[in-house]
C-alpha cells in the first residue's frame, strides 16, 4: 500500500482539514497538542500529524477534555491535599487531568498555581508555618517530574531556563521549562540560585540555545536578572526575564516570536 506524501499546510487549511476554527487549531499548536512550525511568520502543520490528530478526535471512547469548571474543583481539592501533605491525591489529580486531556499550561496555571499563591498569601499573613509552604512545592516538583512531556515531533529549537543566585524559587523555573517542552522546545533546565556568570559562560559556550529565560520570583533578584539579561543579549543570544504577573502561555508566545527574529 502506497503511503501519501508529506506536505507542509499553512494553519487555515490545517483547521479545515481538521474541522475546527482557525482559533482552535492555533491553540492546539500553542499547547503543543498539534505539532507546526513557525517559518516566514506563518504557522506550517504536517499533513502527517493533521491526520494523527485527527484519528485521535475520531478516536469513539477519547474523553471530553476537562472543562474550566472541572479545573476549578480539581483546583480546590489540590488545595486540600497540598496544605494536609496528601502526596498521592495531589500526584493523582494532576496525572488524571493531563492524561483527561488537559494540557501542562493549563494544568499549571489553573490548578496549580492558585493553590500555591493561597499558601503563599497565608504563609505571609502569619496563617501558615513556613513547612507547609515547603512540603507542598516539593509535592508540586515531583509532581511535574512525573509529568515531564516528550512530545512528539521536531523540536522547535532551544531554550536554557534558570533563576539567578539569590533567588531560590526553583518551581517556577521548572513550570517554564515543563510548559516549553509541551510546545515542543528542547530545554536545558539549570534550576534555580545559579550564578550570572555561570548563565553567560553556558549561553557563550551553546551555539544551539535559541533563547535564554531568566525566572525571577524573589524580587530582589530583578535588578542583577536584567544586567545578565543584557550581557547575554549583548553576545547574540535573545534572552527574557519574566516572572510572577506573566503568564506561561506568553512566555511559549514570547521565545517564539524572539528566536523568529533572530533566525530571519
Ligand atoms: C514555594 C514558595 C517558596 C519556596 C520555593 C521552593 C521552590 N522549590 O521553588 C521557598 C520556601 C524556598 C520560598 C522562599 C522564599 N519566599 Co517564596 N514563595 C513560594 C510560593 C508559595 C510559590 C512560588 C511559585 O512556585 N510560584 C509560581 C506561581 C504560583 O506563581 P506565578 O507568579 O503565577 O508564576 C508564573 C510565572 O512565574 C511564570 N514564569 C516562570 N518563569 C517565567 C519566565 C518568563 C520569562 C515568563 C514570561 C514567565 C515565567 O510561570 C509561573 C506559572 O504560570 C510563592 C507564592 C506566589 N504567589 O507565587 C511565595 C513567594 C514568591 N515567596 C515570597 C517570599 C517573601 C519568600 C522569601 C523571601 C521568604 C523568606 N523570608 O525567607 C524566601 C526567598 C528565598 C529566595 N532568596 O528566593 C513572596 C515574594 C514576595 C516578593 N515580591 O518578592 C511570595 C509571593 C509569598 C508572599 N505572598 O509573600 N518561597
């Protein structure tokens, strides 16, 4: 049997091919779920993978992917297992929400991230001991360790995620690099408290890296963030500095945009 040749179509026709709106199809390559390619400012999607996820929709017993009310009660019960220290509950909520269909992105910052900013708020108002605060990001890294995608497809390009010396919220730095490799970037994930020099000899020292992303959360790390940021930027290689306020879904739409330019 002969096999159809790939070919490469631009987004619109991806959509129709698929059955969806325009709108649909580029948040499915957003999140990584339809695998394309950023060339010329236009999105290209293999016909190859138009048709994989096109089994897959027709697939009879594929579930309706979680709906945002779903997301809020799983939200509020994560809340639950984090605060009481319930590792397996908060492991099983997020590993039966993703494998539901929703995506890493989402599964981050509408499950995820409320709870820790309530246990941050009440950490700061004197409501909760600092361990609480300490054991649930611990759950939430393991958590997304077990989840760490692979995706299928060629890789975007490349992309080293890391928070500076002094600053050593490590989670956010492990959302971002989660949440990139879900749309299809490969990433170096250096973690958190790394030395500026040490970012600047490695962006130096890898020709691959396309975009380097400073994490900042600990906001006295944002001044010397901005001076390393300038100094890799100043060797060639594009470099964002981002933190609490921007989302992850800005941050994928953001190193795109930036290794575009530097690629054209
Ligand atoms: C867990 C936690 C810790 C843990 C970190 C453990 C770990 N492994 O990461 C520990 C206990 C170490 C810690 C320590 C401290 N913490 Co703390 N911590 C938190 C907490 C609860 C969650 C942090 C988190 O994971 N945020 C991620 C999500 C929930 O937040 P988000 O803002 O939406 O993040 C998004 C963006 O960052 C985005 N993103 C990530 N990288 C990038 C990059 C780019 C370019 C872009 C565009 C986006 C992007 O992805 C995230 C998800 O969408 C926050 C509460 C909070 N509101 O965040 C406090 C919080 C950040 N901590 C705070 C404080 C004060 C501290 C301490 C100073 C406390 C102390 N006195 O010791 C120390 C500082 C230590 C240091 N030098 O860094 C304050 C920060 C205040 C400020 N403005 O600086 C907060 C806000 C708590 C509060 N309400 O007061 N903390």
């Amino acid at each position: 049997m002969s096999e159809e040749p790939e070919v490469m179509l631009e987004l619109q026709s991806a959509a129709d091919a698929l059955g969806v709106h325009y709108q649909t199809a580029y948040r499915w390559v957003r999140s990584g779920r339809l695998p394309a390619q950023l060339t010329g400012g236009k999105y290209l999607v293999s016909s190859v993978d138009i048709a994989e996820v096109g089994a897959s929709r027709n697939f009879p017993q594929a579930p309706a992917v979680p709906s945002p009310a779903r997301l809020v009660r799983q939200s509020e019960r994560m809340q639950k297992a984090l605060l009481t220290g319930d590792e397996s509950e908060a492991r099983k909520i997020a590993r039966r929400l993703v494998d539901e269909g929703t995506t890493i992105v989402d599964l981050i910052e509408q499950v995820i991230s409320p709870p820790l900013r309530a246990i941050g708020q009440a950490w700061h108002d004197g409501n909760l001991t600092i361990w609480v605060e300490h054991r649930a990001s611990a759950i939430i890294e393991r958590a997304l360790g077990d989840l760490l995608p692979n995706p299928r497809g060629r890789r975007r390009g490349t992309v080293v995620v890391t928070a500076l010396s002094g600053d050593l919220h490590s989670l956010p730095t492990t959302m971002a690099a989660v949440a990139l490799r879900e749309a299809h970037w490969h990433v170096h994930h250096l973690g958190a408290d790394l030395p500026g020099e040490e970012l600047i000899d490695f962006c130096a020292t890898h020709d691959e890296v396309d975009v380097a992303v400073i994490s900042v959360t600990d906001a006295n790390a944002a001044v010397r963030a901005e001076e390393v940021a300038n100094k890799i930027r100043a060797q060639g290689t594009p470099t964002l500095v981002g933190g609490p306020g921007k989302t992850l879904g800005g941050l994928i739409d953001d190193v795109q945009h930036v290794a575009d330019s530097r690629r054209s």
